[in-house]
C-alpha cells in the first residue's frame, strides 16, 4: 500500500505540467476537451491516433497549436492522390559533381506529424507512412533511420466524402492506438468561436514544456498502478468482441465478423494509464477504461453484412460490451 502512495505522489508531482499545457491549448481551440485529451495520451504513451470528423471542427488547428506549446518538431503532410511514397519517408538524391549519393530525408523526420485527410492517397503511400508508425524507423536506399521519440502521427480524415478516397484497410487502421470521432460544439462554444473571428481574435501561444518533460512522463506513466482485478477487465472486454456468447452478448454475434487483437488489450491497458495520470491519480479505475475503451475498440471490429443490413454500429456493439461485462 505504502508503494502506490509513493506512485501516487509522483503521478501527482509529474503530472503539474498539464494545467498550463491546456491552459495554453484553451486559448486557440474552444471545447473538443476530449480530442486534446485523447491527443495527450497519444503523447504520454506514444500512441497514434486517428482523428475523424467533418471539415471546420478544428482537428488541423489543434494538432498545430499542440506543435507550437512543445519543442517537439512539427511537420504536416496533405495527403493527396498524387503523393509518392518517398514524398514522406525521402529519397536518394545523385551529385553529379562527385558522383555519389546523398539521402534526403522527407517529413516523417519529425516529433509530431499530422497526417491531413490520410485516406486521400493511395494505398503504397499510406503504407510508407503506417510502416513507419509501426517500425520507428524507415529505409531509403539501403540505409535505415531510426525515427527519434516522441515519434506521434496524428491522422485525420473526413468521413463524408468519399469521392477520390482509399478507405484505410482494417490491418493498417488496427495500427492507430486510438480512433477519436470528433463532434460538433455546442451552442454556447460555437457563441464564442463567433466572438473570436468576428473581433478578429489571435492569440500566440507560447512553449510552456519540453519534448524531454514528456518523455519522462512517459517513464511515470508506465509505473501507474493498475489491480490485477482491472487487467482482467480489459481482457475480458476485448475478449467479449471475439466470443460475445460467453459474456450474455448472443445477440449481437451475427454482427461481428471479427473481434479485437491482442493489440486491442494493450493499447487499452496503456491508454487507461496515461488517462488517470491525467487525473493526477497513480492508479487506474474502472472508470478510466470506460472512458478511453471506445476509442480503442471502435476501428477493430469489424462488422457483418448482417450488422450493416440492419444499420447496426461499432458503437452499438462497443456500448453493449461495456454494459454487459462486470466491472470488478
């Protein structure tokens, strides 16, 4: 007992930094509080995150003010359908001069990379840019770079139109930690994103911590303390979208082809640290796994004909897991 209030202290200690870094962030962007949050756990974790929602909610402009209140290096990417493979990861350049090459390396040399509208580009380019979120490192020519941490692909895209799209295949999208749906503001926060661009408002943030600040939150992080009752929880969450008859979930099997990976049950176990180190608390509560469990569940399972046919969701399915699994 005596240990977890020693990890709580320090959880509480290391997590001071996040009041100015929202702070900071509350100046340019209004509302979203879960996108920044689920964005700072992709930071304290290392997680890639996948962020969907319609045009105008202020996906690209957080990712950039993320950018600017760190030292982290920030490089943004529009996918389009003429982007190349080495477009992102870089190329081998020939000096005639001298008769050798030289590497050029291309934008994924970066801490932070936004990844605009990545279903606009076609499957090889996608697939440079996942092989590089999944292998931290990336090959030109016959060399190999290491990818210096935090190494973080933010990746937004529309899912309206799908017009001149390559919709992500399940293996690749399985490879983002979180898939976040962003939603429109409320009234009352959409009165204030009025008042700021008709009063022409502009605010610069400033830095107020540091790419080594974050890594070590990382390292304090990974000590959160989490109940073998809870780790069993998240298996037996993950495992009730592979076999939902077991867990009183009949009903829904007809709807799921395929449930979660192992991968599932990892990023979940990780995410639900970095979410109560958030909280400044040094332990994980059934409520932190709730909280971030969709956004980790929602992109891997995949639906039947039948679930589609009855116009029945992921979120429907992932909303019955979570009701029908007993929470320790």
């Amino acid at each position: 007992m005596s240990e977890m209030r020693v990890i709580n202290d320090l959880v509480k200690e290391e997590s001071r930094f996040l009041e100015p870094l929202l702070a900071e962030v509350e100046k340019v962007i209004v509302g979203q509080k879960a996108m920044v949050e689920r964005i700072l756990i992709g930071l304290l974790t290392g997680g890639h995150i996948l962020i969907e929602g319609v045009p105008g909610l202020a996906k690209t402009l957080t990712v950039k003010t993320f950018a600017q209140i760190t030292d982290a290096r920030f490089q943004r990417i529009q996918f389009t359908p003429d982007l190349l493979p080495a477009d992102i990861t870089g190329t081998m350049i020939y000096n005639q001069p001298t008769g050798t090459f030289t590497t050029r390396k291309g934008p994924i040399f970066a801490n932070l990379i936004l990844a605009d509208e990545i279903n606009r580009a076609p499957a090889k380019v996608q697939s440079a840019l996942l092989e590089a979120m999944q292998e931290k490192q990336v090959t030109i020519g016959e060399a190999t770079h290491k990818l210096e941490e935090p190494f973080v692909v933010l990746a937004t895209q529309n899912p309206i139109e799908q017009e001149g799209t390559y919709p992500l295949p399940e293996a690749q999208v399985d490879r983002f930690m979180l898939k976040v749906l962003v939603g429109y503001p409320s009234t009352d926060e959409e009165v204030k994103i009025l008042d700021r661009v008709v009063t022409d408002y502009a605010v610069k943030v400033s830095p107020v911590t540091k790419v080594s600040e974050i890594l070590h939150a990382r390292e304090v992080v990974g000590q959160v303390y989490v109940d073998d009752k809870l780790k069993k929880y998240i298996v037996d969450i993950v495992d009730a979208t592979r076999h939902p008859e077991a867990y009183k979930l009949g009903k829904i099997k007809d709807y799921i082809q395929y449930g979660a990976s192992p991968r599932a049950s990892i990023y979940l176990y990780a995410a639900a640290r970095a979410h109560a180190f958030l909280r400044h608390r040094g332990y994980v509560i059934p409520d932190d796994i709730k909280a971030v469990g969709p956004d980790v569940l929602r992109h891997r399972v995949i639906l039947t004909y039948e679930a589609e046919a009855e116009e029945v969701t992921t979120e429907d399915l992932v909303r019955s897991v979570f009701e029908s699994v007993d929470v320790p």
